[in-house]
C-alpha cells in the first residue's frame, strides 16, 4: 500500500528532535549533495554506509522534472551499500543549514529522513542520509532503457534537467573514485543515444 503524503514541517521538528541539536550535524550526501551541497560545513569525508545503495528510481515533479513530465533523482532505498561522502555542519550553523537543506531536499516530505551509520577513514559518524520507501508512490520499481531515454531528452526542473544531474553526478563520483555500475551503464546509454 502507498505511503499518504507527509507534512515536511513535522518531519523536520522529528529530525530535530532525534539530532538534539547538542554537537555538529553530520550530513550523507550520495548524489547532488556531493558536488552542490549548499551549506556552509567544517569538514567532508568519503564514506560508506551498509544497508542502502544509490538508485535512480525517484520520480523527481519539482527539482529535475515537472507533473507533466517527471524526472528522475537519485535515492537511498533499502539493499546493498552506498559510497558518498558526509558533511560536518558546525552546531551554531546547524539549525539553520538544516532549514535551508529541507527547503530543498523535503519541498514535499517524499523521503524518510534517518540517522546511518557512515563509516568513513577517521571513523563511523551518525549522519543525516534521505532515504526512500519501495512504497512510495514516488518510486520506479522498474523503468526500461527506452523510457530512461525519453526522461533524459526531455525532463526538466526548477534546477535543470535529468540528464545534467546524471552526468554530473557520475563526474562526482568518477573524481572521488567511487564506482557505481549502473550509474555507469547510464551514462553509456544516454552516449550511446547521442545525448551526451
């Protein structure tokens, strides 16, 4: 059964509330957060957590498509592991940053905002990682190659086009040495199409 749509400000105060807003917040970004994290951190690690992996099945109506024509953005959903990188947001910043990123990545209260573990080279953090239910109307189950390319020719948002957030999350990826495989063979398809 599909989750009924939740009310973003209520989502925050809970996240608020689970952080308690008593040391530095730690973010996990594993896609446009990596390359435009919009916030102001103290420090960034390459890290993985275990449990989750990187998927481009998000409907995306607002940022990288519209209801007309919905794009696609990247999620945590269950299974596997996930390589990215955490963000270290200063306490006395942190309430505010965290405003900024929820008018951002929660517009709509589609994901499940939770506390990972992220293993990184200095050790695990607890981290603020957006993740997404296989029950959310929001998300792709399956998409074949040819609608992945009609999304990619034609979806765009308030911030630009499925392709660029592809393609320039795959460049992130690709500079930190963070391999992903399909986000690969993606990339390959939309060359292949001549699209990039």
């Amino acid at each position: 059964m599909p989750t009924p749509p939740r009310d973003p400000q209520a989502l925050l105060e809970a996240t608020r509330s689970q952080w308690g807003g008593h040391g530095d917040l730690w973010v996990f970004g594993y896609a446009s957060l990596i390359w435009r994290p919009e916030f102001e951190c103290i420090e960034h690690r390459t890290a993985t957590v275990q449990g989750w992996h990187r998927s481009f099945r998000m409907r995306s109506r607002v940022n990288r498509g519209t209801p007309e024509v919905p794009g696609l953005v990247f999620a945590l959903v269950s299974g596997g592991s996930c390589k990215g990188m955490v963000f270290r947001i200063a306490r006395d910043r942190a309430h505010a940053e965290l405003d900024r990123l929820w008018l951002r990545e929660m517009p709509t209260g589609v994901y499940d905002p939770r506390w990972l573990p992220c293993r990184t080279p200095q050790g695990v953090v607890p981290a603020l990682a957006f993740t997404l239910s296989r029950r959310s109307p929001n998300f792709l189950a399956h998409l074949d190659d040819d609608e992945m390319l009609k999304v990619l020719r034609h979806a765009r948002g308030r911030y630009g086009t499925t392709l660029d957030y592809m393609l320039r999350t795959a460049e992130a990826l690709h500079e930190r040495q963070m391999l992903d495989r399909e986000l690969a063979r993606l990339v390959h398809l939309a060359r292949r199409a001549g699209l990039a």
